[in-house]
C-alpha cells in the first residue's frame, strides 16, 4: 500500500511547496496601497 | 366708484406682473436658487454650451452605455466611467455557464454511472499472471501526480467559486463560507504554479509518445475495446484514448494556464485581441479592438468554460484509471503493470520491450 501511493504523496507534497514558495513570491509582489492608488499607476 | 376702480388696477398690475416675472424664470432660472430651468433643454441644448447641444439624458446615457473619455492621467481606463460588459458577464456565468456546467458534470457522472452498470470493471480476460513490467517510471509518476494533484484541488477552489454559494453556507453558514473562499482563492492562485509546471514536464516527458499514427485510427474504430469484452484493438505505449487525454490536458491545460495567468496579472497580461485576430483569418467576426477590463472579463468567461469542460474529462479519465479498469491505477502507483493487462491494452507497446535486450520485464509475486 505504501510504494502503491508513494509516487501520489510525492507529487501532492511538491505541489504544495510549489504553491507556498507561489505565495510568498506573490505575496512580495503585491503593491502597497500608496503604490496601487498613486496616479503614476497603471494598475489602479 | 374710484378706489373700485384703483382696486381693478392693482390686482391687473400684479397679475401682469406675476405672468411677467414667471415667464423669465422660466427662461433664464430663479436667481440665487441655482434652479436650473425645465424648459431650456427643451431643444436639446444646455446652456452655457459646457456640453454642446447634448443634453443631460443623452450624455448620461452615452456614459451608462461605456462611452470612453480621455482623462489626464496615465491609467486611461479612468476615462471609461461605467463599463456594462460586467454585467453580461455576471448574467453569463451565473445563468448559462453555472447551468451548462452543471448538467456537464452531473452528466458525466451519470454516464460513467450508466457505462459500470453496462460494462462491469474491465478484468485483465487473461488474469493476472504475476508477472510484471515498468510501464512509467518515477520521475513520470511524479509528473503525474504533480499535475493531477493540483489540478484537483485547482478543480475544487474552482468549483466552489463558481457554485460553493448555492450549496456550501447552508452547511457551514455564510461567515464560515467566505473564510472558506477566501483561503481558498489563495491556494487556487498559488497552486497554479505546480500546475503549470506539472503540465511543462508532461508535455516533455510524454509527447514524443503521444502523436497520433494508423494504430489510433483503428483502436477508435474498435471503440478501444471498451464496449464489449475480448476485444483488444493493438496499441503502442499510449493508446488513442490516452493520446485525447494527454493532449487535452496540454492544450486545455495551456489555455487555461494563459487565461489564468490574465486573472493573476489583469491589465498586464492581455491575450484575446490578439487571438481573435488570428480565429477571424478563418472567417470568424470576433472583436479584436478590446479594453483591458474587457480582455480580463473574456479571461474569466473562457477560463471557467476550459474549467468545466477538462473537468468533466478528467472524471472520466479518473474513472477509467482506478475503478473502471483492473491493474490500470497500478501505472502511475507503483509504475508496475501485469504483463497480461500490458498485452491485453499495449501489445505493441509490451513487443517493443521485449525486443529490447533490457526489457524491463520483472517477475514480481502479486499482492
């Protein structure tokens, strides 16, 4: 039963580390308000 | 008889004078109030000229109706004061799409329902003989558990964004629910990379196996075996159905990666103009001059529609690999298949191997 899901939890483990690492770069990312409501912002 | 008279006078003069000064009211405001007179606009014009010969009700109905202006600074889609296509948005996927998609999901699950009780699950006719062969090894499992994972709970935040309203707050309430959401739109935005990636890998790993030659044709023509029992049409490492399945998930994957990536960055990231232009070469009218806030609201019309429809075949592809066909999961669990299920689904396939001096063919005792 292990080896039979072992590939499974490998595959799920490593899509969770991929999304946290997502995250936290995205995370970072994100502009501050100052930033999103200046008018020098394309984003607003 | 006089002051009869003066009385006459006076009440006529007042009269005169109330129709006099009522009349100029009319046509140029009550001074002071700021009442703005009725009749001015009567021929269309506004006085002061500030907007032409346009009256109030036609420029505020050019504006409702997304009339676009020029504003000063550099975010110009400031100058589009009210933009109606969300609405026809809002109308599309709480209407068609929700109610298409639904009977899309719950019909799959009803066939697949339909074709076990028809079928059965598919047995290896020649049992299991003990013996086994690699048929992916564990960096292609990884891949593929890689992608499959995200994709489900891709899958699911999805759902429950499109549907989780009508259900979920009845079981849980509606405070419970919107943390629910909330955590998870954010694991649907983060998850998309493993996503992405997953489906970069399984293009590299797998496409050299997955284009389509005559075997496919006839594996179709025989309906892949899959309707009635002892037949087994020939196939290489991959056969048709899976080829569907793998380039489903590669262009359906692909597309609905780029679409995603347009709801992560909006007004970054803009894709449809530029793919209607290239539909309409083969005869389509589709519009190819967008706006930013329109290209995002077709980035979320097309992804959701992507969605349901590669949900609905992976349900199916999930069927066929666990419960609908025996010895099938054991591919992507321990990569190890029965010979006998290799030579009953990849005859050609299982000769290639052996062929080779290093066939992976192992003797292996079953569970």
């Amino acid at each position: 039963m292990g080896d039979r899901w072992r590939s499974m939890w490998m595959g799920t483990i490593a899509a969770i580390i991929i999304a946290m690492v997502a995250g936290v770069v995205m995370t970072e990312m994100k502009l501050s308000s100052a930033q999103k409501f200046s008018t020098a912002s394309t984003r607003l | 008889m006089a002051a009869k008279i003066m009385r006459s006078l006076v009440r006529l003069t007042l009269v005169a004078a109330f129709l006099f000064f009522s009349i100029g009211f009319v046509q140029t405001g009550i001074p002071g109030l700021g009442l703005a007179p009725a009749q001015a606009q009567s021929a269309g014009s506004v006085p002061c000229n500030w907007s032409g010969n346009i009256s109030d009700t036609q420029f505020w109905r050019a504006i409702r109706k997304g009339v676009t202006g020029t504003v000063s600074i550099p975010d110009r889609k400031a100058g589009q004061l009210v933009q109606s296509d969300g609405d026809e948005l809002r109308a599309f996927r709480q209407g068609p799409m929700s109610q298409f998609g639904g009977w899309l999901l719950i019909g799959s699950l009803i066939l697949l329902g339909l074709f076990y009780v028809g079928r059965g699950r598919i047995e290896v006719e020649s049992g299991l003989s003990g013996k086994t062969i690699e048929r992916f090894n564990s960096f292609e499992r990884f891949v593929h558990w890689l992608t499959a994972s995200s994709f489900v709970i891709l899958a699911l935040t999805g759902l429950n964004m499109l549907y989780g309203k009508y259900v979920i707050p009845t079981l849980i309430g509606k405070e419970a629910f919107a943390s629910l959401t909330m955590f998870g739109k954010f694991a649907h935005d983060w998850i998309a990379w493993a996503f992405i990636l997953g489906i970069i890998m399984m293009f590299f790993s797998w496409v050299r196996h997955n284009i389509p030659n005559m075997a496919d044709i006839r594996w179709l023509m025989a309906g892949g075996g899959m309707f009635s029992k002892g037949v087994h049409p020939p196939a290489r490492r991959f056969n048709a159905g899976q080829k569907i399945i793998f380039w489903v998930v590669i262009v359906g994957g692909a597309s609905l990666s780029g679409s995603g990536l347009a709801l992560l960055f909006p007004f970054e990231i803009e894709m449809f103009a530029g793919t209607f232009k290239i539909i309409n070469v083969f005869g389509f009218n589709f519009p190819t001059e967008l706006s930013s806030i329109q290209e995002t609201q077709y980035a979320l019309m097309w992804h959701g529609i992507m969605a349901l429809v590669m949900i609905a075949i992976i349900i199916a592809h999930i069927y066929i690999g666990s419960v609908g066909m025996e010895g099938a999961f054991d591919a992507v669990g321990t990569g190890q298949v029965d010979i006998n299920w290799a030579r009953e689904h990849h005859n050609l396939w299982v000769q290639e191997m052996e062929s080779m001096d290093e066939g992976p063919v192992s003797n292996r005792a079953p569970e």
